[in-house]
C-alpha cells in the first residue's frame, strides 16, 4: 500500500518533471549525506583535525580592474542608489583557475563592514542562491528576465561579498578539469587566495572589520576559511585580513548530531510514524560509519514515507502548487526557475562580466560533478569552532526552525559539545511584535534560532533575517520582547 502510494506519487513528479520541487531541484547535500552513508566511509579522525598548508598564496597586480568590474546596470534592475561589481579573480594562473565573485556594496559604504557569504552544497552558487533568492538587493520576477528590489536586502547594513567557490560552481571555472576533483582544504585555499587578491583590487577594504557568513554546507567552509585567515595572520608578510566574526546557519557542523537531529526532527515534527523512528534509534549507530542493513534500510522507510514535501522547508508549498502572487514576505518556489532563465541570459552574463573566456554551460545552481566527487571533509567541525570561539573572533550559530535537511535539533545537539557556559540564557527575541524565533548566549559563541523559517533563512523570513544579521554585526543580541 504505502509502496503504491510513493510509486504513485514518483509517477506524478516524473510526469511534470520540474515542477515537484520547490526552490531547488537537485538536493546536494542530501545527496551527499547519503553517498556518505552508503558508502560506508570510515571516519580518520586525524583528517577532523588537519587543516590546510600555511603558505604564501599568488597574488597578482589587481590596479584598474576595480573599475572594469563595476556593474552599469543589471538587465531589468530596478534604480538603485548603490554601487555593484562583478567578475573573476584568478586563483592559480598556471592551472587556470579563476573565482567569480559579485560584490553589492551598501549605500553608506565607508562606515559598513565588509561581509562574505558563501552557500554551500557542496558545489552550490553564492549568487544564484544567496544573491538572487535570499539577501541580495534584488529578486528576479517570473519573467526570467526583470528584476524587483529586496527591501531586507543586507547591504543596507553591510558591504556584502558573495562567492562563487569552488572553481567549478556556477562561473568559477578551471582550465585543468582535475581541479574539479576538489574538497574543503582547497575550497579553503582557494577562498584564502580569492580574498588575499579580491582586497588588492579593492584597497580601500583592506583593514574594513570583516565577515564571513553562510549556511548548510558552508558550515564547513565558513569556520575552515575563517580558521585558515587566522593561521595566515600569524606569519604572513602578506595582506592581514581584519576577520571580526562568523556566522553560519542550518550549518553541517558534526555528521553525528546532524544524523540523530534529522530522524528526531522527522518524528518530532509528525514526519514519521513511531515505528520507523523507533527501528532507526534501536538499530543505528550515528557515531559510527557503517551500520547494519536494517538500520539502513529504517532510513531508507523515512525518507519514502515523508512523501514529497520540500526539503529546505517542511511546511513550504511546492512550485506545481503555488498560486500566490511572488513578493519578499512571500518566497515564490518557482525562484530558482527564474534566476536559471536570468543568469543563463547572453546580456545578463555580459553585464556581470561572467563567462568571458566561453565556460562550458549553461550556469546551474548547483554543480553535481563537483559534490559527487568530494574528497575531503571531516565528520566534525567542533573542534574548529571551538578554536575560533577562543580566538576571541564572534561567533554566531544561527537555525531556521522549519528546515528539514539541516533541521534546528541537529544544532541543537551540537551546541552544548562546544562545552562553553551559558551567559545569556534562552529568551525570545523581537520582530516587529512578534518572536522572531529564541536565543541562547554561551561564552564566546551565540545560539539563534529564526521561528518559522526553512534552511533559507533570508527567503522565508527576510525580515526576521536582516534583524538578525544586523545584531550579529553590531555584536549586540538580538532585541528582546517588550
Ligand atoms: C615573507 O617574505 C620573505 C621574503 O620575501 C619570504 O622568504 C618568506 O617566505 C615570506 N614568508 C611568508 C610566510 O610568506
Ligand atoms: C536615490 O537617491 C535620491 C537622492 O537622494 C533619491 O531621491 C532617490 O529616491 C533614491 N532612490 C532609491 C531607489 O533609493
Ligand atoms: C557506536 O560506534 C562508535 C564508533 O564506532 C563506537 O565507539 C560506539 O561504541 C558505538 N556505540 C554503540 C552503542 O554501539
Ligand atoms: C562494516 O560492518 C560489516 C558488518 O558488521 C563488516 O563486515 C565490515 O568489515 C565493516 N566495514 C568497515 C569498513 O569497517
Ligand atoms: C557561456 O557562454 C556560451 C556562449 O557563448 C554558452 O554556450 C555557455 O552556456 C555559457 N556558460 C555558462 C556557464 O553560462
Ligand atoms: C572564550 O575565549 C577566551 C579568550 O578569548 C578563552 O580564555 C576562553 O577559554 C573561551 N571559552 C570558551 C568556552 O571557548
């Protein structure tokens, strides 16, 4: 019967093929979960703690090209009264391998700080996703072709950076197609490099107070690079990046809790029935890597019998399914549709400076050469952020409670392993009147949840959101109620 039900419901989805989605087609890091699982990787404990080769990085004259960079205008933009660039840096001129990067600068630039923010996938766009459907300026219309302005967009209260990384994902490109045999020490490296040439040609923000956010996969990255910038500091006689805090959301920080998290946020959030809950918590072991088949094969029951709920936010319409009208207390599922249709635009590339040298295409959201053949990436990431919560840098942990593939529970069970006391206890936080979700203030670490929002946290609540971020930079906690 239930097998029926899912063969009956696959039937339905192949029949309108892209449209039983929402937001995204291609789930990487579900995917990724899974191929870790399956092929039954064993943990090398010493690989959790091995971070990257400190070491001079290239760096290239970078006078003029500033200039070159800047956006005239974004096909079917709206007005706007801030500046925007875009375009490559090279990383690794023998190999070839060149970043492309889109920067939104605040208004009132002199006085912002300077934040980069990475998604994750692994092998997913900083643009397509951050940029264009969560807090970038501006949001593309059904059309595919037309822009409207995000009014919670974060550059109003930041200079905000988004990364296309690594070489591989959306315009980055390498002329040596081994680098897209990639993982997270050279998605470090590379970001290292990237930055350390991205402030040559940028001078004026070379000592600005610095960021680094990002959410799922880049709960890897963010921590990696951050950690990365902080050893180069030390010994360099290069450029020392002013790297003031992290934040990262519905982030992969440590395999263990995100397993256990995902089926208890399943069966807590009427998911699952009891009993495949039950047979996964009686027959798994979340801190080992190879699991017996039944245990399997419990996992396998959850993920069918969920049926075809969105991923990246459980109570989310699909985008066969949704009618309303698109607007920024609203997300449209059909978004990534669009930002496809705009980015894949021959005026839209040419405007962004993209794809100058003719990168095999066309541009995806997410790249599944690039996650499939990931070598590098440590079961946990503790052990990282812990060093940067003692390196005196703020860090912030933040979780949309209504996603499902990074669910807030697997964070919540990560939080107390950073073995840090509570200052700050639990309280709800304001927005506009309302909670905007809770949080928690540890020693050297801040724990925020964001009520009533998917694994993309500036698409569903984006005022939420931008309340949040703008606490995160001016190093303040949330407002509280009242
Ligand atoms: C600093 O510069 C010197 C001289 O150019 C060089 O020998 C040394 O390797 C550099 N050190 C680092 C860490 O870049
Ligand atoms: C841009 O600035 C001008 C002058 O201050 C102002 O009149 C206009 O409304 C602004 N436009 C936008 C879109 O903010
Ligand atoms: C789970 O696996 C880990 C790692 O292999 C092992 O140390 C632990 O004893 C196991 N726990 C149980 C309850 O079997
Ligand atoms: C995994 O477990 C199975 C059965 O318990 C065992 O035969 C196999 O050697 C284990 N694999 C690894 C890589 O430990
Ligand atoms: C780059 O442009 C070429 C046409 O000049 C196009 O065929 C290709 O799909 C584009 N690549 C990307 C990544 O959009
Ligand atoms: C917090 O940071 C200080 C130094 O900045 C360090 O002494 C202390 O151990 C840290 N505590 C935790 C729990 O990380």
């Amino acid at each position: 019967m239930r097998g029926a039900f899912v063969l009956v419901l696959s039937l339905l989805c192949l029949g309108v093929s892209v449209q039983c989605y929402s937001g995204r087609k291609y789930d990487p890091l579900g995917k990724f979960m899974k191929d870790r699982r399956s092929k039954r990787l064993v943990n090398n404990p010493a690989e959790d703690l091995v971070l990257t080769d400190y070491s001079p990085v290239y760096v290239a004259p970078q006078e003029g090209l500033k200039e070159l960079d800047k956006i005239l205008s974004l096909p079917g933009q709206p007005e706007v009264n801030f500046s925007q660039y875009s375009g490559y840096v090279t990383v690794d001129p023998k190999a070839g391998r060149a970043l492309f990067y889109y920067f939104t600068e605040s208004e009132d630039r002199f006085s912002k700080p300077l934040v980069l923010w990475l998604n994750g996938g692994p092998g997913c766009s900083s643009i397509g996703a951050g940029a264009m459907t969560e807090l970038g300026p501006f949001r593309v219309n059904p059309d595919g072709k037309t822009l409207w302005y995000n009014r919670y967009t974060f550059n109003a209260v930041a200079n905000v950076l988004f990364l296309e990384s690594p070489a591989g994902v959306g315009f980055s490109y390498s002329n040596t197609s081994s680098d897209y045999v990639t993982g997270d020490k050279k998605t470090a490296a590379d970001s290292y490099n990237f930055l350390v040439n991205w402030l040559e040609r940028y001078p004026e923000y070379k000592t600005r107070g610095f960021y680094i956010t990002g959410e799922s996969y880049a709960g890897h990255y963010v921590p990696q690079l951050a950690d990365l910038i902080l050893e180069n500091n030390k010994i360099t006689n290069q450029t020392v990046i002013n790297l003031k805090g992290i934040a990262i959301g519905n982030a992969l920080i440590d395999h263990t809790d995100t397993e256990a998290g995902t089926f208890d946020h399943f069966w807590t959030s009427a998911l699952i029935s009891d009993e495949v809950h039950e047979g996964i918590k009686s027959n798994c072991n979340f801190s080992s890597a190879n699991n017996s088949e039944v245990c399997y094969d419990y996992r396998e029951q959850a993920y069918e019998t969920i049926g075809n709920i969105y991923t990246y936010d459980i109570y989310a319409p699909l985008c066969s399914t949704s009618s309303s009208a698109p607007g920024v207390s609203n997300f449209d599922p059909c978004s990534s549709d669009y930002v496809f249709d705009y980015l894949n635009n021959p005026e839209v590339q040419k405007a962004l400076h993209a794809n100058i040298t003719g990168v095999p295409g066309p541009w995806e959201d997410c790249n599944d050469i690039i996650s499939t053949g990931w070598q590098d990436s440590p079961y946990t990431l503790l052990p990282t952020i812990k060093k940067l919560m003692e390196s005196g840098i703020r860090v912030w942990i933040y979780s949309g409670d209504t996603d499902r593939i990074l669910p807030v529970t697997a964070t919540r069970y990560s939080m107390p392993k950073l073995g840090s006391p509570i200052k700050t206890p639990w309280y709800p936080w304001d927005s506009q009147g309302e909670v905007g979700g809770y949080v928690v203030d540890y020693q050297n670490v801040t724990f925020v949840t964001i009520r009533g929002s998917g694994h993309f946290v500036p698409s569903y609540q984006p005022e939420r959101a931008l309340i949040f971020f703008s606490s995160f930079i001016e190093g303040k906690l949330p407002p509280a109620q009242g």
